[in-house]
C-alpha cells in the first residue's frame, strides 16, 4: 500500500516535489473530547509558528472558489438560485474582511474531524496543503463548540462572519464533485447552512 503522500507541488524547475508519511494507525478505543482537540490544534499553530515556513494567506482559498463559481460550466450541477446564492455570499461577506485587523496566526487550515487521526499515542494532524496565516477564527470555524471553549479572546462576529464564508467554500468544491453523492449531500448540507446565515443577517 503507498504511504500517504501530500498534494504534489511543482516546483519552479517544473519537476514534482513529493513527502512520504508513516502510515497511521487508528485506535478504535480512543476516547477524544473537544477539549482535547482544541488543545492540539493549538499545538499545531505553536508549531507552525516556529517552522519558519512563508505560509499563504487564509483568503487566497476563498478567492479561488469565487473564481469557480463564475465558471458556469465547472458549476453546472448547481442549481441557478442556489449559484446566486452563493455569489452573493461571497460578494456580500468577502469586503468585509478588508478592515478587519486581527493577531495573524500559523493555521492548519482545514482541521476539521476527516484531517486528525485518533492513534495510541494521541491525535495526529494530517492533511497540511492548506497551511495559511491568518485570524485564529479560521481554523475554530472548522471545530465544533466544545473544541473551540479552549482558545481565549475568541472575536465571535468574525467566527461567524468566517464560518458563513467557509460553508459558501465547502458547498463550492462539493458542488463541483456532486457526482459523488457524499459530495452532494455535504453540498445541500452547507448551502443551507449559508441561506440560513444570510436570512438571520437581513
């Protein structure tokens, strides 16, 4: 079986640049609160900091799903009113951003419950592609709430400001693999996640 790989990278020479990972075993009597994953993942950011890595900036990722969506073909499973939809959420909520002013932070990026690994000797983090700096919400708009009560001075409306916009990213790349039918309900789940957000806002 190959080892788990990341994301192949090209470099400026055009070859491929390729990272090999142990392979990780689950255990299935783990036991992992909320708590426990607050507290890694906060881990991670420490170590992230001292990598001494240029990490890109958490909004280039939103910015390439806006890009998709205005690809009419790439989104031909999603419904018209439901591509308005979420043009508009990101035409709405991505200016507001712009004033934000906020501590910057190493971030996974994506650290939701499919990118840690639950082994014998603790939680792992896996799946480092979408590493960026940014607010710390960012990451905390991916946990649930027991997971996000371990990080202090928390801005709450950018958590949900992000959270909104995160949901507008995921229904995006779902909708463009809605072939899949895990994508597809994934897909219905976060658009109404959004049309619920933008209807409490009005």
């Amino acid at each position: 079986e190959p080892l788990k790989g990341s994301t192949p990278l090209r470099d400026p020479t055009g070859a491929f640049v390729v990272t090999l990972w142990h392979r990780l075993e689950q255990d299935p009597t783990a036991v992992v609160t909320g708590a426990m994953v607050g507290r890694s993942l906060q881990q991670v950011h420490r170590a992230l900091m001292m990598s001494g890595v240029e990490l890109p900036d958490y909004r280039l990722g939103l910015q390439r799903a806006r890009r998709a969506l205005g690809d009419d073909l790439l989104m031909s499973a999603l419904g018209s009113d439901n591509l308005v939809l979420l043009r508009d959420a990101f035409d709405a909520l991505l200016p507001q951003l712009d004033n934000r002013v906020f501590p910057r932070c190493a971030l996974h990026g994506e650290p939701h419950a499919g990118n840690y690994v639950v082994t014998a000797s603790g939680i792992r983090w896996i799946d480092f592609e979408s590493v960026c700096t940014g607010p710390t919400e960012w990451d905390l708009a991916f946990l649930p709430d027991d997971a996000r009560e371990v990080f202090t001075d928390v801005d709450r409306e950018l958590l949900a400001l992000l959270s909104t916009l995160n949901s507008a990213r995921v229904a995006t790349w779902c909708w463009v693999r809605s072939r899949f039918p895990e994508m597809r309900r994934h897909g219905v789940h976060h658009l109404d996640l959004v049309r619920a957000s933008l209807r409490a806002q009005q």
